[in-house]
C-alpha cells in the first residue's frame, strides 16, 4: 500500500423549478482492495425521469465495476436495462468513471459528458485518451499514474456554457473552467469545497435559474491521514487494557468519546482528565484534555450530532456553515472525519451505560449511530474500519 489516498467531493443543482436532479454520483468502495469506482450519470432532460435514468446507470456501472466486471459488460448491461424514452427515442444516461486502482492509477471511462479536466502541478494538463466503440456508444477511456495533489474534475453538461439567457455561454467553456480551478488550486480546498465553488460559479452564470441539472465531481490526490475514534467502554471490563493497548498503537489522531472511556484512556495513559477551557461552548457538551489525545469529548449526545452533520454533507450539505466554523465537540470531530482522514478507525465499546437507562439511550443506539456514521463515511470515499469488545 503506497501513502496515497483520494479525497471525493460533489455537488448538484437542480434545473430551475424542478424538486429532483437529472444527475446522479455514485461512489463505491472495492471489496478487499483499496479502490474505488466513483461513476457521475447525466439523465435524458431533467426532471423525475432524468433523475431515474441517472440513477440507474450510475448505481448499474459502480456495481458492476467494483465486482470487477468489465466495462463491455456495463454498457451493455445498461443498454438492455433503461427504459426507452417515448418523446426521443433512446434510453440512456451519459457517464463519467472514474475508476481510483489501489490509490496509483486512474483509470477514466467516459461517455458523451465534457472531458474530465486534470489539474497536475497546479496547471491544467492534458491526458492520453483511446476512443473505442462499445454497443455503438462512442468511449473515451484512459490511465493515469497518480501523483499527490493530483485534481480531476469531472462535469455534467450543465456546467459548460451556463448563462442566464437560452443560449450557449461561448466564455464559459471547459477550458474557462478549468482556467478558473487552477487559480484555486493551490489553496488546498477540500474536494468538496471546490466543487460547491464550481457549482455555485454555475449557478451565479445562471442567475440563480439554472436551465439544467448541473453537476460537479472533484477526485483530489492527497497523503494519508489516520484517525482513530474509540467510543465506549468495553463489555467486559478485563478487556480495557487490551482496547486502550490497540487504540494508542494507531498511528494519526486519537478521539476519545464519552466520560466512562475518557477515565479508562487516563488511567492506561497514566494521566489526569482535566477540563478543557480552550474550546468548550455555551450550551454544547463539555470537553476534556488528556495528554497524550488529540480531542476529548462528551460521547452519545456529541457523537448523535456528528451524524446529523454527516448526513446532511453527503445530501445537500447545509450546515456546511456550521461544523466548519464552530468550536464544540461535534463541530471538532466532523472538521476531522470529514476534512482530515482519509482512513477511520472505530473503537466501539459494547458495554451498556446505567445512566443512560432513563433517558433513551442505550446500546442499539450506540451501535445504531456508529452504523450510520460509518455509512455516510464510505459515502464520502473514505476507509473505514469498525472493531467492538
């Protein structure tokens, strides 16, 4: 395993006056691999039927590909499978793959949407493409060894040419776009950050009504970064030091969660709890500090509120304003999940909580918030990995 990872970001408008988006990002996690299939549709028109062709097309291709099937086999497979349009004649959604193997070589696979735009150096580059035919579909498909700091930037047609008449804007062309994200480039900005820029330049060219579903998908190349989060105390407690003992042996950050577990983290460290005065806030659950932890804070009620904010970032990311600004517990540990780590480690404790018995929250709880946080997670490409005791 090399020390690359890829950060995965996205972001979609809807055509003006419609509730669903035409497009549809997918991204999947290879079994027993490091890569990741990440596949952005673009469905015929817009509207409900738009959004279920794209749908379809990008849940078919990341599937399929994450099993390893070929891309022969994708298309065709699509073909047989989308409903045919009554007003045009055809049944299908066109695809970018993105196809990240083993954090060294993208592998891109792309059909009748504008060419992904690759940033290298802080500089727009060009890449090598074969055009092949499949199916009577026109493909464009190619690899490329991976670098840090390495931008791909993929788009549906709603992008190009955006404007706020009917006609086709000829300033604001794929390579003004990719003039425009290389002036940023250089800052540092999440995947998701600069597709949020892109789409959101889209949108002021449309004047806030966009005329199509318009789509952005970063891949941005970045080093590794580890962080481990261990949340609860173990079923048995016999079993502290062996939890404790394989938390601290992680490389990266460490997070502890919840009073009970930061006593055990302090009492293996050797080390006292003291109250954090640095970033607790009025009316949030206060922290701790533990030398020897990155963050110590309040457990269910923080972790609950990290969830919130995971779902809402890999939906329509509206409290996008909040977590990244503030300094509460729930805010510090989803700048990290979501900012910082590439790979996650949870450490979930199985012991059930007596404090907890009159208020609601117990163990399926618990397990239920770590389930989902870990979902939403995987959504955002990262590698995730959950141990319990």
């Amino acid at each position: 395993m090399n020390d690359l990872s890829v950060d995965i970001g996205y972001k979609s408008i809807n055509h003006y006056g419609e509730y669903l988006c035409g497009d549809h990002v997918d991204v999947v996690q290879q079994e027993n691999n490091d890569s990741k299939v990440v596949v952005l549709a673009d469905g015929l028109k817009s509207g409900v039927k738009a959004s279920i062709l794209s749908t379809l097309t990008a849940k078919i291709i990341s599937t399929m590909m994450a099993h390893g099937l070929s891309l022969e086999e994708c298309v065709n497979t699509i073909a047989a499978t989308l409903p045919i349009s009554s007003e045009y004649g055809v049944a299908y959604s066109t695809f970018t793959i993105m196809h990240i193997i083993e954090n060294e070589t993208m592998s891109l696979i792309q059909y009748d949407n504008p060419l992904v735009i690759m940033i290298r150096d802080c500089k727009v580059v060009d890449y090598p493409k074969i055009e092949s035919i499949i199916d009577g579909k026109k493909i464009y498909q190619s690899k490329i060894p991976l670098r840090e700091n390495d931008i791909f930037i993929a788009m549906s047609d709603g992008c190009p040419g955006a404007n706020d008449t009917l006609s086709y804007n000829k300033n604001w062309t794929e390579k003004e776009i990719g003039d425009f994200m290389e002036t940023i480039s250089p800052i540092g900005y999440t995947a998701k950050t600069l597709a949020s820029i892109l789409i959101e330049e889209c949108n002021k060219l449309y004047d806030g009504k966009p005329i199509d579903d318009t789509t952005a998908c970063i891949v941005r190349v970045i080093k590794r970064s580890q962080v481990n989060l261990i949340f609860g105390p173990p079923a048995n407690r016999d079993d502290c030091d062996r939890m404790m003992s394989l938390f601290f042996s992680k490389e990266g950050k460490h997070i502890v969660c919840g009073g009970t577990t930061a006593s055990i983290a302090a009492e293996y460290l050797g080390k006292s709890i003291r109250t954090s005065s640095k970033y607790n806030v009025k009316g949030a659950p206060p922290m701790s500090e533990i030398d020897g932890v990155d963050l110590v804070t309040e457990g269910v009620v923080t972790i609950d509120k990290v969830l919130k904010y995971a779902k809402d970032y890999v939906s329509r990311d509206e409290s996008y304003t909040e977590w990244s600004v503030q300094h509460d517990a729930s805010a510090l540990i989803s700048r990290i999940l979501f900012e910082e780590a590439t790979d996650i480690n949870f450490f979930v404790g199985r012991a059930v909580n007596p404090a907890h018995q009159d208020v609601s929250i117990n163990f399926n709880v618990k397990m239920s918030l770590v389930e989902e946080l870990s979902q939403c997670l995987r959504k955002m490409g990262k590698s995730v990995k959950v141990s319990y005791f």
